[in-house]
C-alpha cells in the first residue's frame, strides 16, 4: 500500500467515524431531556456594559472625513 493510500484510507476512516458518530448521536436524541433554545435566559457570556460599547455617544470629530470642494 502506497503513502498515498494509506492517507486516502486513514481519511476515508475518519469520515466514517464522524458520521457514524454523527448518526449515532441523532438515533438517541431524546427531546424530552433536551430544554429548548427559546427558554433559556442565562446571562450572556460576555458581559458588556453600554459605555464601554459607546452606545448613546455621539461620533468622534476625528473620525468625520471631511472635504472641501
């Protein structure tokens, strides 16, 4: 077996693993355990206050592009 073949054979194992995992995952999902995305009101991971975002401030006169005609 060539290097070429076996790299070819380790990819293809690699994608069969993935999608029988994959499969495997999907045959045993059970719903009911599951709580769904809309519930949930965790706090975000980042918090980030208003100022540090700049909201509410007005735009940087630097930052203005300006041209005189």
């Amino acid at each position: 077996m060539t290097p070429i073949q076996r790299t070819l054979l380790a990819i293809a194992a690699f994608i069969a693993v993935a999608v029988g995992t994959f499969i495997y995952f999907i045959a045993n999902w059970d719903a009911s355990k599951a709580e769904p995305i809309g519930m949930k009101h965790d706090r975000p991971f980042f918090s980030v206050s208003k100022k540090s975002r700049g909201l509410g401030q007005s735009p940087s006169p630097a930052l203005s592009v300006r041209t005189t005609a």
